[in-house]
C-alpha cells in the first residue's frame, strides 16, 4: 500500500505541475475578466504552489528514487537544511497566500467602506511581499535545526538531525509553533472569514428577496441570488479542501514530534504519513483551480491554449 500512495503522488506532483504553469501563463494575459487584484493573487498562489513542487519533486525526491546517482548529496555537498528553509517558505507563502486572498474577498464582499482602499493591486503586491518576506525569516530556524546532508527517506523530515535537535524539548516547542503558525491558524482564519462571508451573503440575500417580493412580486430566478448562492457554494469548497488535504500531515507530524518527546508511544502507521504528504502536496494546485476554474472566461482561454498545438493541423486539413 505504502508503494501505490508514493506512485500515486508521484502522478499528482506532474499534474499539479501542469495546472500551475497553465493557470499562471493564462491569468498572465488578463484575458480573464478578473480584476487586477485577484489576478495578482491568483498568480502569486500559482507561483508559489508551482515553486513548492518544483523544491520538493526535484530537490527532495528525485535524490531519494535515485539513490545511488544522488550519493554525493549525502556526503559532498552540505545543502539540505538551504533546501528545507526554502521548501518550508515556499510552502508557507503558499498557505498564506490563500488566507490572504481570502481576507481581501471577505474585504470586498463585506467590508464596501474599505474595499476601494484595500483590494487594489498595490495593496495586494505589498501584502504578497510581505507575507513572502515574514516566511522567509520564520523558516531560518530550519538551518540551524537540520544538518546539511539528505536523510534520503520520504519522510516529512528529510533532512539528518542530531539527537540532541530530535529530543530536544527545545526545538520541540519551536516546531510546534510552526505547525500552529502553518497551517493551524491558517485553518481558523479561512473558516472564521468564510463564515462570516456567507452569513453576510445570506442576510444580504434574504434582504434582497424581500425586497423584490414586495416591489414586484416577480418570482423569477434572480441571476444576482444565483451569484451569491455560487459564491458560498465555492467558499464552502474552499475551505474543505484546504483542511481536508493538510490534517493528516499536521496531525502527523505534530504526532511524530511529541513521540520523539516520549509524550505518546503509539506509532502512526507509514502510510498515513505518505498519505499525508501526498494530498499536502495535491492542495498545491487546487486552490488556484477551484478559484480559476469557476471562471467561464477562464475555462474558455484554457481550451484555447489546448487546441493551439493542433490549430495548424486543422487549418492544413480545412
């Protein structure tokens, strides 16, 4: 079983891949109908999701399939804990990325005193450099946590520690602070801003109905209640898909941890932990997807871009 999950993941990792290169070349052109904020945003969690692929498919698994061509890694070239601070960045740009395009659709959607002022694309390049610069410095730790040689096992710890890091009460509580940071408060902050959207949504709607009622007593559907209705429907998705894919990982690897610290002995069973790795890394790209997909004006540039290969092969046989 522990074998099917790593290939499984394997062919997630290249349709992630795939997804991101596509959905930032599309948003790219802006011929989306999107605002330049959210296309700004939607860029940014692509990117970022692409770069976590790119750092834990070549940096972290090709060495561990390849083992014996990838040997001079474990001894020659002291490199993985400068891998680790940039794949656990990158992840953390990733999750936050989504928390803060949250945010600035919970802005424009409830907050319409503040929306022109915050949910621009200068504001969102400063709050996307910020988040960025803040994830960065909050993963140094890593380097000095981690030696620099590949332990070379698929593990959420790749990288060799000593003994005195791994039973460490010490480096113990620092990385149980990153996973509150990522992607525990993440969690709480998606779910209590999309509950406070679609309560919004649903009292402005009732509003809305009873309004219409009364001026005309037309009781045809209403495109504007069938926006609103799909926009809770997408938040709802949104926010199960993001705490579905990321709790067997954080479970996990908190569980793992306090093991280390003798505070539990049972043992986790290997394929929960892969599994966990697998769907963490396949919320890589559906995020961005769901966002995206939902777009008609989207989907109609992603056929586009399908059919390009084959429109010369076409046109020769017309």
């Amino acid at each position: 079983m522990s074998q099917d999950i790593v290939a499984f993941a394997d062919v997630f990792k290249v349709e992630t891949w795939t997804v991101n290169f596509l959905t930032i070349g599309i948003l790219s052109l802006r011929k989306c109908g999107l605002s330049k904020c959210v296309t700004r945003y939607l860029v940014a969690m692509a990117a970022a999701d692409l770069l976590v692929i790119i750092l834990d498919l070549i940096l972290r698994q090709i060495p561990i399939v390849y083992r014996e061509q990838f040997h001079f890694l474990r001894h020659s070239i002291p490199m993985c804990n400068i891998h680790a601070v940039l794949l656990y960045a990158a992840t953390d740009c990733s999750v936050w990325f989504t928390v803060t395009f949250t945010f600035d659709r919970f802005v424009a959607i409830c907050c319409q005193k503040l929306k022109s002022k915050y949910c621009s694309e200068k504001m969102a390049a400063v709050v996307l450099g910020t988040v960025t610069v803040l994830s960065c410095l909050k993963n140094i730790f890593w380097y000095f946590m981690f030696t620099g040689r590949y332990w070379l096992i698929n593990r959420p710890w790749f990288c060799v520690v000593t003994g005195d890091v791994y039973y460490s009460r010490v480096w113990g509580a620092i990385e149980f602070l990153h996973n509150i940071l990522t992607p525990g408060i993440p969690f709480v902050m998606i779910l209590l801003l999309n509950a406070l959207t679609v309560r919004h949504i649903l009292v402005s709607s009732r509003a809305r109905r009873r309004l219409r009622s009364h001026s005309s007593g037309d009781s045809r559907r209403d495109p504007e209640m069938e926006s609103r209705r799909k926009s809770i429907i997408l938040l709802l998705v949104i926010s199960g898909n993001f705490i579905l894919f990321w709790s067997i990982f954080m479970v996990y690897s908190i569980w793992n941890r306090m093991r280390a610290l003798r505070h539990v002995s049972l043992f986790l069973p290997d394929f929960l932990q892969e599994l966990g790795l697998m769907l963490q890394l396949l919320s890589c790209c559906t995020n961005t997807a769901i966002y995206a997909v939902t777009q008609s004006q989207f989907r109609g540039q992603f056929r586009n871009v399908l059919k390009y290969p084959f429109t010369p092969i076409i046109k020769f046989i017309h």
